[in-house]
C-alpha cells in the first residue's frame, strides 16, 4: 500500500516503493525535505499528514474529510490529486494518524493512500444517470425539487430574484393519440432539445416535470428576463414548424407560466413559486395556448396573463 512518514518537523523519514509508484517520485527526491506534496499537487498546498501535525480538520482542502481513531487525532479523506508527475488525476482515499512512543512523545504521522478512480467514477456516473430523465437526458423531477429548494435558500440569503417557468406542450395528448407514441417521445426530446440549447447561462437549470410538462428554474433573473427567456422558446418551437395535425396551429407549440420569488422581501417557499407559476401556466392555456403568462411580481394575488 502506498505509505509515507513525516517526522514531527514535517519532513520525510519513510516513502516506500507503493508511493513510488502511485506518484511517480523517488524516495531519494522527498527524503529529509518537505517536498511530499509534489507527488499530488501542482503546487505547495498541506497533505492530510501536514494536518494531522498541525491539528487541523481539512474541510477547505478535502472533499471528504473526517476524524478518525478513538483520541480523534488521525484524518481520514478523499479527494481528487493531479499526479503532476505521472500527468494524470487520480481520486484516492487517503488515511493519516500519529505515531506515539510508549511514553507519549510523537515520532511521526503516517499517511497510507488508496487509488480508487475506478469505484469513484462508477459512483458518480450512477448519481449522474439517477439525477436524468431517461427519455429526454434532462433533469429529473427528483433533481428539480433538491435543486428548487438549494436555490430558493440561496436567493432568500442573497436577496436575488428568482425566477421559474412551468411549461407545457400543447395538445401533446392528441399528438401522441394521432401520430403514435413515437412521434409523442420525438416531440418531448425535441423540447428538451429546445431546453438545452436556449437556458444559456451556467445557473440556469432545465427539468422534466412530468409527462409533458417541463420547468426552468432562472437564478437571479427577474420577471422581465423571465418573459425574455419564455418569448426565446415560444419563438424557436414555432420556427422549428414540427407537424401537429390536430393542433389549431398546425405545429407544435408551448405554453408557459411564469413565477419569481424576490428574495429577502419573500416570506413563502418553493411550492409557492410552483403553485404561481402552475396557475399562470394553466392561465396561459386558457387564453388560447401558445403564450406565457405571468403570475405577479408579489409572491401572493391573484395571477395576471400577458401575450407572447
């Protein structure tokens, strides 16, 4: 196993042949220096055996990082490590802890390391697949409401605006009853399509709702830019001219509803701004589809339609 020693100094007295090969360093380059972080980083920076020695937690520094052994001086963590000399990044599980003498006085601390790249990254491609909608890769219902409510905390702690669109594929069900189940799951993918290419900003963060129906959250977006962003999608659906015989329009379109949340002023919570921005989606239907409306800028009354 991969294993080094620092000294209570900090300098190196052990680094076997494992370590060598793990990061492609000599022993004979870290030996009675302080240079044992060269083997993982690209530049100075503590390894969990410096903070074992300078009693440090590590939660700025490792991803994960926890306390380990029955007095809690040993630091247990994982964490991705760019291999400057192997030139490649390898995500390890790392182990450090002090090394006593029978009467107390500390020797060393030894770190051991485990390369598990291979687990890690399986583990997150099943995270990554769990968080999708199979059908259209979007995010899922599940990873919209987590993600809804880490963004609703952040507005009310910041103040932004926040803003939401519900929407919804109109008259999607005699579209899939006329042309097949098929064309219905073409037609959901073509949005999603549509999704994707037009929520532009890093923040914004696209869903499957369900069925039909999608959502976008905006962070930091008020009603105006949410209507920009609405009116962006009516219009490139409508351009795209997909076929939908029996709609009145003759191609496929969207109807839209529009909430925002105003931050610290906000006293209601993420279902509200479901709940609004639902009522306005289902407002927009009602005057005609092929439009958004917009709940108002207050979080509560009565909700208002505007045409796109």
């Amino acid at each position: 196993m991969p294993t080094f020693v620092l000294d209570p100094g900090g300098r190196v007295i052990i680094w076997n042949r494992a370590c060598e090969q793990l990061t492609g360093v000599k022993a004979s380059a870290v030996i009675g220096t302080k240079d044992h972080w060269s083997g993982f980083y690209s530049g100075p920076r503590p390894c969990l055996a410096d903070l074992v020695l300078e009693r440090k937690s590590g939660e700025l520094l490792y991803e994960q990082v926890e306390r380990l052994g029955r007095d809690r001086t040993g630091l247990s963590a994982e964490n991705w490590c760019v291999m400057p000399h192997r030139g490649e990044r390898r995500y390890l599980a790392i182990d450090a802890g002090p090394i006593h003498s029978e009467t107390g006085e500390l020797l060393g601390v030894v770190e051991t390391l485990r390369d598990i790249t291979v687990q890690h990254e399986a583990q997150q491609s099943l995270m990554a697949l769990a968080s999708l909608d199979g059908l259209t890769e979007l995010a899922n219902r599940r990873t919209f409401d987590q993600t809804l409510e880490t963004e609703y905390r952040r507005t009310r702690r910041a103040g932004h605006p926040l803003s939401l669109l519900m929407i919804d594929i109109d008259h999607f069900k005699m579209l899939n009853d006329h042309l097949g189940h098929q064309a219905g799951d073409d037609c959901l993918k073509r949005v999603a399509s549509i999704l994707k290419g037009e929520v532009l900003r890093p923040g914004d963060f696209a869903a499957r709702y369900g069925g039909e129906e999608f959502c976008v959250i905006l962070p930091i977006t008020s009603v105006q830019g949410a209507e920009v962003v609405a009116a962006r999608l009516l219009e490139t659906i409508h351009s795209l001219a997909v076929p939908h015989p029996r709609s009145p329009f003759g191609r496929v379109t969207l109807s839209i509803g529009i909430s925002c949340a105003h931050g610290k002023r906000n006293a209601a919570d993420p279902d509200d701004l479901v709940r609004l921005a639902d009522q306005a989606l289902y407002r927009a239907k009602d005057d005609g589809r092929n439009r958004f409306a917009t709940a108002p800028v207050s979080i509560t009354g009565p909700v208002h339609a505007r045409a796109s």
